[in-house]
C-alpha cells in the first residue's frame, strides 16, 4: 500500500491561497468554519486523511491529472454555479430502480433528500421517471458479462433536449449498465459539464453483479424492429440494499460534484477522487475533504452547519413504510422497506464528530 502525503504547507496552500483577496474571503468564514477547515492541514487530524494507493490500477496512478486547488476552481471561467434562475438540480429515473415501482418511486426519494441535504441550498426535483424505449438510444448485449447495456451518448442528448428552463443540472440515472461506444466494455456514468446533463447506472453497484450466479444475463438479443424495447420489460434488478444505496448516494453526488467544476481530487481522502474499480470507489469517503468542501460551499453558499445537520436528518428520518418483493417473490407481492441505512452508520458519527468542531 502507498501513502500520498502533502506537507502542511502545500495542503494549507490548496485550501486557503496565496491571493490576498481569497485570504480575505477564507477569513471572514465562521470561526467554526475554520477550524473544521483547518483539519485538512493539522497532521493529527482523525477527521481528514491521506489517500492510500493499495494497487497500480487505482485511479492517480493509472489516469495522472494536474491537482486543482481552490484559487484554480475559483478562477476558472468555465465553470457551471447555479445562477438566480437556475439552482435547481433534476433528477431523471429510466427504468426501474427496484422491483416494483413503489420500490422504484421510495428509491428515488431516498436519493432526492440526500442530495438536497449534500448540495444544501439548492432545490432537487424528480422527473417523470421513463422507460428506456422513451430515449430511443441504442442497446446491446456485454459480450463479457452478457448482460444489458445502454449508449450513454445518446442518452445525454436525449437530457439536453429534455432541460428544464430553471435546470443548473439534469441528471439520469438508471439500473441498467451503461457502454459509450462499441468499443468499449462499460461505463459507470458519462456527463457534459458544458451543458449540465450526466447519466450514472448503479447497475455495477448491486451485490451479485460480479457472481457467477448473476440472474441479469441474456443469452441473445431477439429484436423485432428498431423501435423495439420488449427485452427491457422484464430485465433484472438487484435487490436493495444498504450498500447498494450508499454506493449510489457516492456515485451521484461525486458526478454532479463534477458539473460544479470539481475535479478528481489528490489531496487528501475524499469523495472526488476518481475510481477504477468498485473496490476503490467503496474505499472513497462519503464526503468531501476539506479543499472541495471550500469549492463547494462557494458554489453554493452554504454553512457548514447547516449543512452537517441536513446530512444527519436524512440518515436518521424514517422511511413510509413501502412494499417490497425480494427476488424469490413475484412483481406482485409486497413486504415491507424500510429506508435501510445501516452502511451510513460510521459516517454519521463522523458528522457528529464535524459538528462538535464547527460548534466548539
């Protein structure tokens, strides 16, 4: 296993600049603010730490990308902010994302109030949730793992036309796996961060995706004509779960991250950095590190405080009791779900431990 390690300096550089008017607007923060901040330099810190490499195919060492600190998100141009008319962030569900729609639809809430709480501040809206023969893109069989995958590309075309007026973003999310050419094997998500528009498949995320036993695979693609979507009627969705929940909380607040102007971060331990693998992206902490906790909060505006609070509402609000079949069980029969957030746990209390430092 490898270390990364920045010294104090550099990593104080990286949150707070050398550019006085920056300076001035990181010391007109919160005393709170700063202190919870200031982790990211304190090399005691038990609330941030460094990222650990644990093989040669994890993420900085195969893809190698410039580190962006906060002076450079700041002053880059390019980047999208939500603007008086447009701060509100759109969810778009294709397919099911569990095995009745009432699953689906309590899914797809639990993912809204998790992203409201993340991007505090902004307005999150569900869309009539679609079938893929509605986005007409085009399908194929994995010649790998043999199960159903959806063109990514033409997908983002299909939301761009789709964007609503008051949209800063609109993101699809779906629980079928994604390919964005025929050339290659799959893709976890894809977006345009110049139009605002990402679609991310937790598809890969279930439990049994990677078994030997997994029940999504189609022994050959029968269509009748261009236009049909029939094998989309019946396909296999894994059952939920709570790691399948936060590793769907991780992926979509990690791409829309991305649509704010983050980039992958090497700093220190955080949700932005990038994944090769589900191994590497389950390593990744739920939450950002302090150096694009600072980008965020500038984007958006909110406090820190309120923030945390949020976070922690969500975890502990309880779900509608809603129907639920398992996979031995029939699209008819119900259970009942409850919303399962016992993976959240150890995150909770570092929130816990986050606030008792903004409120020291």
């Amino acid at each position: 296993m490898q270390t990364v390690r920045h010294s104090e300096h550099t990593l104080k550089t990286a949150l707070i600049s050398k550019n006085p008017e920056l300076v001035k607007q990181y010391e007109q923060l919160d005393p709170g603010e700063q202190r919870l901040l200031n982790e990211a330099f304190r090399p005691d810190s038990d609330l941030f730490g460094p990222i650990t490499l644990h093989s040669p195919s994890d993420w900085i060492i195969s893809h190698p990308e410039a580190p962006q600190d906060f002076e450079e998100f700041f002053s880059d141009l390019h980047r999208k902010s939500p603007s008086p008319g447009k701060q509100t962030i759109y969810i778009q569900c294709i397919g099911l994302l569990g095995n009745t729609r009432s699953i689906s639809e309590e899914y797809l809430k639990w993912l809204k109030g998790y992203c409201e709480a993340f991007f505090y501040g902004l307005t999150v809206k569900l869309l009539e949730p679609i079938p893929v023969s509605a986005t007409r893109c085009s399908f194929r069989i994995n010649d790998s793992t043999r199960n159903l995958q959806i063109h990514a590309g033409q997908i983002l075309t299909f939301l761009k036309k789709k964007k609503p007026e008051d949209a800063f973003c609109v993101v699809g999310i779906t629980m079928i796996d994604l390919y964005p050419r025929d050339s290659w094997n799959f893709v976890f998500g894809q977006a345009s961060l110049t139009e605002g528009v990402g679609i991310f498949s937790f598809a890969r995320y279930g439990t049994d995706f990677y078994s030997s036993h997994y029940k999504g695979k189609v022994k050959r693609l029968e269509r009748k004509s261009s236009s049909d979507y029939s094998v989309f009627d019946d396909y296999y969705l894994p059952e939920v779960s709570s790691a399948l929940l936060l590793r769907s909380c991780k992926t979509l607040t990690h791409e829309i991250g991305h649509i704010f102007g983050l980039r992958h971060c090497q700093w220190l331990a955080c949700l932005m950095q990038g994944s090769n693998h589900l191994e590497e992206a389950d390593r990744r902490p739920l939450d950002l590190c302090p150096i694009c906790l600072r980008k965020l909060q500038s984007a958006v505006g909110f406090r820190l405080r309120d923030r945390c609070k949020a976070l922690v509402r969500w975890i502990d609000a309880e779900s509608t009791d809603t129907p639920r079949v398992t996979p031995k069980h029939s699209r008819e029969e119900l259970v009942t779900l409850p919303k399962p957030v016992e993976a959240f746990k150890e995150w909770k209390e570092w929130i816990t431990r986050c606030l008792a430092v903004l409120q020291k």
